[in-house]
C-alpha cells in the first residue's frame, strides 16, 4: 500500500528539506528561512477555510519574496504585484459564487509547488527526471574532452555557456517556485463572461434593460510591448557545435545513448593526431542562438487574443515586474557575443516560457524538461481542490485521495473515490476527463523511455465499485475498465484518438 498524498504530507517534507539546508534559494537567508518555518505549521494546523486562505496568502508572498530574489535582487514591484495578489485572492470568492463548477487556485498554486518539489527531491521519482539534466551532462563531457586534449582556452564561448549553466542551476528551485507560484494569476480575466451573464441575469429584475457588458482591449500602443513579449516567451536557445568536413571524426569521440550524449570514448580521443587536435581547436564552433520557432508564436498569440490564463499569468510577470524588464539580450546568432548574462536571462524566459504553455493546446509532452515540469505536475495535484461540487453551494474539499508512486520504470497515480458524503459524485467521468487530457497533452508517438504512465481512478463508492486505468508510454496506449481494455476512440465518443493497436503504428 503507498503513502496518500496531501497537503499536511508535501509540506511536512518540504520543513524537512529546509531543516537539511537543501533549499538553494533559502541556503544561508535566516530572516526568509525563519518567516517559512513559521507559516508553514499555521497552514497545517488551520481549521477553518478564512484562516487557511489568509495563511496562505502570507506563505505565498514570503515564498515568492525569497524565490524571486534569488534570481533577480531587483524588487521593484513587487509592492503592487501583492497588491494584486490580494485582490485576485478577494477576486476569487467572487467567481466562486458565479460559476457552480469554479475550483480553487489561491491554494492549489501552493500545493502544486510542494508537490512537485516532493517529486523532484524523492530520489523514487529520478528515473522521471533522466533528460532533464542533458545540458549539464553534455556540458561536462565536452569539458572533459577539452582538458584531457589540453585546449580548454580555445573554446570561450563553450565556458561562458558552460559557467551560466551551473548558475542557473543553483537556480532551478526557485524557478520551479515562482512558475508554480504564478502560473494561475490569469484566471481570474477568462471569467468576466461568467460575472457577465450573472449580472445580466439579475438586471431585468431592476426594470433595467439596457445593460451593456464590461469589455476590454489593448490599445495600439501595448500592442507593440505585447508583440516582443510573444517574440521573447516563442523563442528556445540552441547550442550546436558545428566544425567544417575535417572534422568528422569528431562524433567518434563521444559515447552515445540514441541521441544524448554520455561520454568519452577514451580509445578514440588518445588516438587522435596532433593534427586532429588542431582541427579541433581552429575549426570546431559552438555559437549559442536565440531562435524564434514560428510555431510557437503563432500558438502564443492565438492565446493571448483569447485571454488564456497560461499566457496571461506570464504577461502579468513581465508586466508590473522590473526583473522581467530588464532582461539583456540580442537574438540570432549574435546572442553569445552580446548577451551578459546567459543564467539570469534563461531563468527568467523559463519561468514565462513555462507558465505560458501549461494551457496551450500544442503543448505536446515527450519527456520532462524545464518547460514540461510545472504542466505535468500541475495535471497531477488533486488532493486538495476546493470546489463547489454538483452545483450545490457547497464547499468540498476533498474529492478523491491521491497515491503517486513509480513501480517498475511508471509514474503511478491512483485517485482514490471514497467521499460518500458527496452527492453526484462520478469518478468515471473525471476519468474520461483526464484520459482525453493526457492523450492529447502527451506526445505518445515521441514519448521518450524516461516517461511512462499508468493513471487510474479508483471508486471505491458503494454500489460504483471500479478501477478505471489509462496507460500511455511510447506508441502505446490502453484504456481499462475493471481490467477489460476498451476502444479507446468509442469509449471517449472522439475521433480524435486512436484504438491502441493503432498507436503502436505511429
């Protein structure tokens, strides 16, 4: 039987990380250390919601304040971004009492950050986490080859990439943070339509019929900030070394797992010749580039127009932030030479870059990497959403119980029904839910080794008993109900999917 996973369990682990001093944005930093340490029993031990959510609050600016600062020392804003913090907080009930479906995120940002740092920390889930560290790994091998060959000085802008590299990531936990954080903070504009309706609904009563709707728009002069901000969130930074024809013997020199690097071939490097080694040294470049993908400025601007929240919550960063103004850098090719500060830079576009995608729809998983991590551990958090269920004007706080384990090489997530006190309680239809979700998020064609997943929804209600299963792992995927497999594209009523036998043809 494995541990349930709730919110009194992921922060309990991340008190226990901080008391181990393996917290990199609070290593060293007493006063936020201290505040941390205070709010995080307050928020186990509240017992009402108002208590709960006010704790909250406080735990979300001190985690923001100490994260944020690590990566940029620069706080200018940050007084009326909590400001607005405070009123999306506020904001919040409001769209709760006009939406019967509304579920929480003041809270589930929290839980989304302590849930994915007890599965990035737990060394049970680093199977998951195997191409995350590429770049390093690549870096270090490449290192080694040069100070093995006694050329490390020929190669200034392979340093320069490679010294940021371990600056950045010293600073991925609070990068992890603050996505986590944030990434939500657009919500609150995709429901205006909803307050609409309600206000409209009660107008008639007053004798008052002419009610026009609260609109907006962007004038033509934030259109030219809105463009670059897409530009910049579109674009991925590429390090490709690049050598003329001699120097096909370089690829020898490497061991390789399919594409990734991982390691010397130390046979091949002794052997080579003084004069190999002065091919490598004149004619083998490794330009950093900054390259805007079409793809993704099309997807990105297709979201801003219609006020996706992803998109938004990066927007409203970058906005009223000066560490997100003051961002140096010169795209193409030129972004080695006339970029200062390659961790700071790729810090900061990876935390847009990550909330922004969490809700585009082309967003296609095949392994877990920097932009991937926060939608992936976003899909997974469920123990603790506050909603109001059935269209009842209640409050629920539980609907199912969470289980995430790996066994056997698969990332594990059982969700557990077992509320009875909860009417129209219906685990094979969030079931369905999830199963067209992961579907279309994950990209199964692609999906690396790294990355397999076995999700179910387990009704363990009176009379409901059943245990609905999706897996998904490369070129495969089944759906079972009570250990029977299902057509998947009948089962979901979509011709969007594939029966399994034919995603083994992809």
């Amino acid at each position: 039987m494995h541990a349930i996973l709730n919110e009194t369990v992921v922060m309990n682990f991340f008190l226990e990380e901080m008391e181990e001093d393996k917290i990199s944005f609070l290593r060293g930093r007493k006063g936020h250390q201290e505040k941390i340490k205070a709010l995080i029993p307050q928020m186990i031990a509240s017992p009402g919601m108002n208590e709960k959510i006010q704790t909250a609050s406080l735990l979300w600016k001190a985690l923001f304040e100490a994260a944020m600062t690590h990566i940029d020392s620069n706080k200018k804003g940050y007084s009326q971004f909590f400001q607005f913090f405070d009123a999306y907080v506020e904001f919040e009930e409001l769209i709760f009492a006009s939406d019967s479906f509304y579920r929480d995120h003041t809270l589930h940002c929290l839980w989304v950050f302590f849930l994915g740092e007890y599965i990035r920390r737990h060394d049970e889930f680093a199977p998951l986490f195997k191409d995350m560290a590429q770049s390093y790994d690549t870096g270090a091998v490449l290192d080694q080859l040069f100070v093995r060959l006694g050329i490390t000085h020929c190669f200034d802008d392979f340093y320069r990439l490679y010294h940021n590299l371990t600056v950045y990531k010293e600073k991925e936990d609070a990068i992890r943070c603050i996505s986590a954080l944030t990434h939500d903070l657009g919500y609150p504009i995709k429901k205006f339509a909803k307050i609409n309706k309600s206000i409209k609904r009660v107008l008639p009563f007053f004798s008052i019929g002419d009610y026009k709707e609260f609109s907006f728009e962007y004038t033509s002069i934030q259109q030219h900030y809105i463009t670059n901000f897409i530009n910049f969130i579109s674009s991925d930074i590429f390090c490709n070394p690049q050598g003329t024809a001699e120097l096909n013997f370089f690829s020898d020199l490497l061991t390789f797992d399919g594409q990734k690097v991982t390691g010397l071939n130390l046979e091949a490097v002794d052997a080579l010749t003084k004069e190999q080694i002065e091919l490598l040294k004149n004619n083998l470049k490794m330009p950093l580039q900054f390259i805007q993908s079409e793809a993704k400025t099309l997807a990105f601007t297709s979201d801003f127009q219609n006020y996706e929240h992803g998109i938004m919550s990066a927007f409203l960063l970058a906005k009223n932030l000066e560490a997100f103004q003051n961002i140096q850098y010169v795209a193409g090719e030129n972004f080695s030479k006339h970029t200062p500060n390659y961790a700071d830079f790729m810090a900061k576009q990876n935390i847009l870059q990550s909330i922004a995608l969490h809700t585009n729809e082309t967003q296609r998983i095949a392994s877990i990497d920097g932009f991937t991590y926060l939608t992936l551990v976003d899909e997974l958090e469920e123990f603790s959403r506050i909603s109001r269920a059935s269209q009842s004007r209640e409050f629920v706080t539980e609907f199912c119980t969470s289980q995430i384990y790996m066994e056997d090489g698969w990332l594990c997530v059982d969700f557990t029904f077992d509320n009875e006190t909860l009417e129209n309680l219906d685990p094979e239809r969030a079931f369905k839910g999830r199963c067209k979700r992961f579907l279309t998020l994950f990209d199964i064609k692609n999906m690396a080794p790294s990355l397999k997943i076995r999700l179910r929804c387990i009704s363990e209600l009176k009379g409901k008993e059943a245990i609905y299963q999706l897996t998904i792992s490369h070129k495969y995927a089944d759906i079972q109900i009570n250990g029977i497999s299902e057509s998947i594209p009948r089962y979901l009523k979509s011709n969007e999917f594939y029966p399994t036998e034919e995603y083994a043809k992809l």
